[in-house]
C-alpha cells in the first residue's frame, strides 16, 4: 500500500516544511483554505453525526486521522474539537515540523511517516486527507486503504482540485506562475473530476453524502459554493 507514495511528491512538500505554519509564507493559500475546510467538516460532522453545534469538543470520544497531514494545519483543530487524532504524512520533515508545533501548542497528536501503510489496525471514526489524493500514485488503491481503515459509520472528507480550464487557470497558470502557490505543486492531468472520484469512492464501498464547491471570488475569498469548477469537497460514508 505504500507504492501510493510518489517520492517526487513528498520531497517537494517536504522541502517546505519549515515555512508550512508562517501564514505569509510559502503556504499562505494553505491558511487561507483552512477556515473554510473546517467550516465544512464541522457542518457535515454536526448533519450526519446530529453533534450540538454550540459543542466546542462535539469529536470528544471518537478517533481521527489526517492523510497527507503537512505540519499538521488540520490535525491541531481536530484535536481542538476534541478528536484522538492520528496524523500521516510522506514527507518526514513534515513530521518532524508538525510535532515540534504540536509540543508548543500542547496538544497530544500521533504523527507518522507513511501514507495508507501507516494507518493500522484501529479503526478511524473520521479520515479527511485535503489536496492529497492528486498527488498520490494510485488513487484508487489510496481510496480502498482509507476505506478499510474507517469504522463501521465511519466518515471521509475529500478535497480535491476539478481537472477543468477553470483550475488549469487559477491554479497553475496564476497560482504557480504568481508565486502564490509553489511552483511545481500542482499536474493538472492528476486532477480528478468529481463523476470519478465518485466511481473510486464507489468501489470501495463507501457511499458519497455530499460534494460541495469551493469557490474564489475577490470579495468573499475562498468560499463553500455550488460551483465545482475550481475545487470541492466530498463527504462518504462507510457502512454501519
């Protein structure tokens, strides 16, 4: 399972694992993305799991694991939320930035190095993985290794950049040729369309609840919308 790892991925991420937490440097759009994600994970955690919306630990008692973690963006507010959280990425140097980060923050959190191989034997209440799956080198098999790893209920939160002109233009022409995301982050070939990502969630046996877009705009910046063009989320379920 760990042949999902692209080696050139993780030495790419890696090298920016010591600017992954300055919110103006190479990972600013990181930080600008995360509010919104989390504002969705905690919307679609308090529909399916009926959570108090005013809970400020609603995850207190259930596991969860981040895939493709970084220096840990999304596993700190995971944690927060009350989760046992789990965080795995290729790149070591990530891992070592995001425990060094979670000390400061004390904050309990189990990095390991790895991808789907790392996961174990305990059974996740909750796995997201956010602009990872375009990186990895068989999404299917990457989809299947998450799937097994949820408990029966469990839930899987995607995001994942559509393969349209639309993010060929912001992401790599813009994005990229901008400086605003590094460049060499993104191959737009390895961009998967919502209907197939849908078909690899399908084949491994989780049912999709939920695809929602996110969207930019220079008034409201990143923002959850109907439009699919850029980028969207997905939200599946595995089997009670």
């Amino acid at each position: 399972m760990s042949s999902t790892i692209r080696a050139e991925e993780a030495a790419h991420f890696g090298k920016l694992a010591g600017d992954w937490w300055d919110p103006k440097g190479s990972s600013a759009m990181l930080h600008r993305l995360n509010p919104v994600r989390l504002r969705y994970i905690r919307d679609q955690l308090n529909h399916h799991w009926q959570l108090d919306e005013h809970d400020r630990r609603p995850l207190a008692g259930r596991s969860a694991a981040d895939v493709g973690c970084g220096a840990g963006l999304l596993c700190e507010p995971l944690a927060r939320l009350g989760a046992d959280v789990v965080g795995i990425d290729a790149a070591p140097e990530n891992i070592a930035a995001a425990r060094l980060h979670a000390e400061g923050q004390g904050l309990a959190i189990d990095y390991r190095t790895g991808s789907i191989d790392v996961l174990g034997a305990e059974p996740f209440d909750l796995i997201t993985s956010m602009e990872v799956i375009e990186h990895v080198e068989d999404p299917a098999a990457f989809l299947g290794g998450l799937a097994a790893a949820l408990a029966p209920g469990g839930m899987l939160i995607l995001s994942t950049p559509n393969r349209t002109p639309v993010s060929r233009l912001a992401m790599i022409t813009l994005g990229e040729g901008l400086g605003a995301i590094p460049r060499g982050t993104h191959d737009w070939d390895r961009f998967l369309t919502p209907d197939e990502l849908r078909v690899h969630l399908d084949a491994a046996g989780l049912e999709v609840l939920d695809v929602t877009g996110l969207a930019f705009g220079p008034a409201r910046g990143f923002h959850l919308s109907e439009e699919l063009g850029l980028n969207y989320l997905v939200t599946a379920r595995a089997p009670a």
